[in-house]
C-alpha cells in the first residue's frame, strides 16, 4: 500500500539548505513499505531537493556553487517581466530539481553514511514550503 505524508517547512530563502532526513527516516519507519522508495516533491518553481552531506562547509560550498552558476544579480527576463527579483531563484531550482527518490530496504532509507535528503529554498524571502512524501511498495 502507497504512504503518502506531507509536511510543513519554514525558510528563510536565499538557498536556504534544510536537512529533512530525521523527518523522512519517521515517515519511512512508519509506513507498512519494508522494501520500495520514498519520492519527496517539493511543489514550487523556487525551491528543489537533492542529497548532500549536511555540514557547514558542504553547504557553503553548495551555496556558493549555484552562486557561480546562476547569480543573484544576473539580467534575468523573469524579472523585466514580473519585476520580483527572483529569477535567479527560477533557473537555480529548475536545475536542481523538485523531487528526489531513495530506495528503501528494511524499513530503512538507503543512504550512504554522510548522505542527508535536503530541501534548498531558492526564493528571495522567507516561504512555507510544502513537502510531500509518498512511500510505495
């Protein structure tokens, strides 16, 4: 049978990076899936998930990456467009991505040992964010 769980997130934004993997790891234990895969879904156009390991440096170094790659004050036609200042955020999260797979064994996430399930925030301002979790067999 299918899990499907959902819960609330609140960021600060500015590719804010939020472990969530305690929360993931409860759903999973819960769920009756002793063998299957979690898929965590972030819906939005400005935030995505990924795996990384959770440390200050790693996150730094994440940070600054999508920096390099899209930054913050680059000429985006999203912004003439709408004019919210958070096209940066749009073409970050779209390369990221906004959902995640990990398979499950034993009623376990299969994670390497320094690997944790993130939620990275994008947008230019705080958000709640939505995180849906569906466990399948």
């Amino acid at each position: 049978m299918i899990s499907r769980e959902q819960f609330i997130l609140r960021t600060r934004g500015e590719t804010d990076v939020l472990d969530i993997t305690p929360r993931l790891r409860e759903i999973v234990a819960q769920s009756e899936v002793e063998t299957g895969l979690a898929h965590v879904f972030v819906p939005g156009a400005t935030a995505g998930v990924t795996t990384i390991e959770y440390e200050p440096g790693c996150v730094a170094d994440l940070r600054d990456a999508f920096e390099r790659i899209a930054p913050r004050d680059g000429v985006y036609e999203h912004n003439a467009r709408w004019g919210d200042g958070n096209g940066f955020s749009h073409v970050r999260a779209a390369m990221l991505g906004p959902s995640l797979v990990v398979p499950i064994h034993q009623h376990t996430l299969e994670l390497g040992t320094w690997q944790q399930v993130v939620v990275v925030d994008f947008d230019n301002g705080p958000r709640e964010r939505r995180v849906i979790v569906n466990v399948v067999p």
